[in-house]
C-alpha cells in the first residue's frame, strides 16, 4: 500500500483514520494523500438566488483551513511523507477521481455532522465504484497494526474475492489471516467459490491461512463476524461488500449495511 488516499473531513472519526494512515505508511514506506473536498452545493429551502449560499461558503471555507491547518501541524512531526490536494466539489466524486492511482482509500463510517453511525452514502459511493479497496475506520480505533491477525469473511461470492485480491498486501503483513464462513449446512452447495479456493490463491502469494467454519446463530452475520475477529484479536475484517444490489440493502438490510452501521473495528471493503 504505496499511495494511500485519506479522506479528510470534520467528522468524529477523522482523527482515528489519520492515525491509521500514518501507521499503514510507515510498515509499507507508502506516501499520504490527504483529500480535503468542500462542496459548494449548499442547500437552503426556498434560497433561489442563493444568498444563503454565499453566507455560508465564507464559514465553511474558514473551518476547513483550520482542518487543514490543525492536520498538517501533525502531519509535519510523523516523518511520512505526504500531500494535500484542497478541491471543491461533492467529496465522493473527488475520491473517486483521484483513486486510480491510489492503493487503498481510507475514510470514516458516518459523514461529519452525524450522529457518528453510518452508514454514509459517501461510503457507499466510493465501495461501489472506486478501483481499489476502501478501509472504513471507526472513531475508536488507536492504532492500526499490520502486523497482527487479520480475519477474511468469506460466502463464495465474486464480491468476497475482490476483497481478498485487493487485502493480499495488508495481509501479507499479518502474522496470522483466517478465512472465516458463516453459513448454514443448506447452504453449503450455494457456495460459488469454497474457501479452499480462496485459501489456495492465498499460498500462491505465500499467504498462509486458517479455514474458520462459523455455525449460523441467531444473531446477525455482522455481530457474528465482529465476535470471531476480537475473539481472535484481529486488527482487520475484510469482506466483500453490496453482494446484494445496494438499494436492496437499504430497503431490506444486509451485512455490508449492518457491518458499516456500527463497526468494532477498520474493515476493508471492495465489490
């Protein structure tokens, strides 16, 4: 993970996923994009020749220099090396045009003015459609250690692949990586790809991993997921996200939904 993009924003997990980001850079020697997007689309009822807009921008414009300028106080004692790209423009849109030539894109699970739980559509936007994988980091993480155990979970999709091919560098780094099922005896011959294929295209990259069989309780696929990685003291849960169309996911619920509503800990997405 050589060129990280983080988003940056006012929302009670920024500090957690800076940290991240340092941590990520300094195991990989990667370098720190810092992405700070301010949109000029504010909404205002009823505002048609948009003062509301023009009051507004002056104080969106000050809090955001002031971000900066608190952030990059930080980022000049850390020893990695970083830069700052300031645009205006709808954050997801900006993140997605800068992630072809990023690595990883690290951002927050609920966006700045929320009550801190997503999940955001911002989140959402850029899964979807970003190139590369997407690390949500939740407000309470500390730290971020690639070296500690990672937990994959796997349901035989296409969805759960990508996310294993894109998390091979972070879990290259790990001292112990466990695919780990939650399934349903029916739903075993469901499985498009078992796991022992996902365990063989690990060995291929001289990834060992351990096959975690999860029995299906009652309590939901997330919170079961959540449970097996702290119990094995994961740093990191991988997962394929939006095997479901997303609008479905929102009107009925699912575990990429559930999973980015209140995560224990960074998860790595892609679709």
């Amino acid at each position: 993970m050589k060129s990280i993009l983080l988003h940056i924003d006012h929302d009670k997990a920024m500090q957690a996923r800076l940290q991240v980001a340092l941590d990520i850079a300094r195991a990989t020697n990667g370098h720190i994009t810092c992405l700070q997007a301010i949109s000029y689309e504010v909404f205002a009822p009823g505002d048609f020749y948009g003062s509301a807009i023009a009051a507004a921008m002056p104080v969106i414009k000050e809090n955001a220099e002031k971000l900066r300028a608190e952030i990059e106080r930080e980022l000049e004692h850390e020893g990695v090396p970083w830069d700052w790209r300031f645009v205006y423009g709808i954050a997801p849109h900006r993140l997605l045009e800068a992630s072809p030539l990023a690595d990883i894109v690290i951002v927050g699970p609920a966006e700045a003015g929320s009550d801190g739980r997503g999940p955001s559509a911002l989140v959402g936007d850029v899964v979807l459609k970003a190139p590369v994988p997407v690390l949500v980091v939740p407000e309470g993480t500390k730290s971020f250690d690639v070296g500690a155990p990672m937990l994959v979970a796997w349901n035989g999709s296409s969805e759960s692949a990508h996310a294993l091919r894109a998390a091979v560098p972070l879990l290259a780094c790990s001292c112990k990586v466990m695919l780990a099922c939650v399934v349903e005896e029916s739903e075993r011959a469901r499985f498009d790809l078992p796991s022992t294929e996902g365990a063989r295209y690990l060995s291929r990259h001289g990834i060992d991993c351990e096959i975690v069989e999860i029995p299906r309780g009652e309590a939901a696929v997330a919170d079961t997921l959540f449970s097996a990685a702290q119990l094995r003291e994961c740093g990191l849960l991988v997962m394929g996200a939006y095997g479901h169309s997303r609008l479905a996911e929102l009107i009925m619920g699912g575990v990429t939904r559930r999973m980015l509503s209140e995560p224990q800990m960074p998860v790595l997405l892609a679709h």
